[in-house]
C-alpha cells in the first residue's frame, strides 16, 4: 500500500517515471550507466523539498558536520 512508506513510495514513482519508463536499454551494462547517471543528479545535483530544498548530498554533509561538533 502506498501510505505504508510515502518516501520510498514518491522515490520508487520518480525513478520509474524519470528512468525506467523513458529508456529502451539495449544491455545490462546500458542499464546501469544510465541508472548510475539518474542516481547521481538526483543525489548530487536535485534539491528536494522534503530536504528544506538541499540537495540529498548536501543535506547529509551538513548533519555529519553538527554531529561532530
């Protein structure tokens, strides 16, 4: 059920709508350098509202950093 894990849920909709259902891949090699493409803009390049609009990457970085202090 969708409500059961809303985040998982949105990103499991994202990849499929942005990745998956727009490619015709040609191998499995395709598939993985065309999904490594998609993880890194979404993960270093996206900024997410859900992250107070930072980027995944920098979200994290910027929670480490309080953690150490």
């Amino acid at each position: 059920m969708p409500t059961d894990n809303p985040f998982i849920e949105s990103f499991n909709g994202n990849l499929r709508d942005e990745c998956l259902n727009i490619h015709w891949f040609l191998s499995m090699e395709d598939v993985q350098e065309r999904l490594d493409r998609w993880r890194e803009e979404y993960n270093h390049d996206r900024t997410h509202s859900s992250l107070n609009d930072f980027t995944p990457t920098e979200f994290s970085r910027s929670h480490q950093s309080r953690q150490i202090l």
